[in-house]
C-alpha cells in the first residue's frame, strides 16, 4: 500500500492519503448521482474526510461503500428525527 504525505504542512499536521483499490472507486461524477447532491458537494465530503477518497492524478476517487455507508447514516437520521416530529 502507498501513503502519499502532503508536505506543506507543519510535521505535526501532517495528513495521510491512503491510495484505495480502483477497481471499488468511482468519479464525483457518479458519486453525486448515487448520493443525490452535487459535484462539488462530494469533493467537500472527500476534502473533509467524510468518504474515503483519494486523489491520484488530480481527480477524486471515492470509495463506493463509504459513499453508500454515508448515504445510509444520512436516512437513519432523517428516519430518527421524523420519529420525533
């Protein structure tokens, strides 16, 4: 497995981008159909850890399960909060 550092950062703030298998990835694109939002809405997701992404040649590859997993926490609180109205 690769770890990708970004060094523009202090040491201590360093972040790691994990490289995730292509074959279970899909673009924004895609991803933005499935979840129901827009494009840049998934790249803020993958830019605040939200969805496991990675960013291997200037384009976001988000992980289909964590899109999905995301998407299910989502209608478990939507669910949740209808119950209480």
């Amino acid at each position: 497995m690769w770890v990708f550092r970004s060094m523009d950062r202090q040491p201590e703030q360093l972040k790691l981008n994990l490289v995730l298998p292509l074959d279970d990835t899909i673009d924004t694109f895609t991803a933005a159909r499935i979840a129901k939002v827009t494009e840049p809405t998934i790249r803020r997701w993958c830019e605040a850890g939200r969805v496991r992404a990675c960013k291997p040649v200037g384009r976001w590859c988000v992980d289909r399960k964590s899109l999905y997993a995301l998407i299910q926490a989502g209608m478990n609180r939507a669910a949740a909060l209808q119950e209480l109205a």
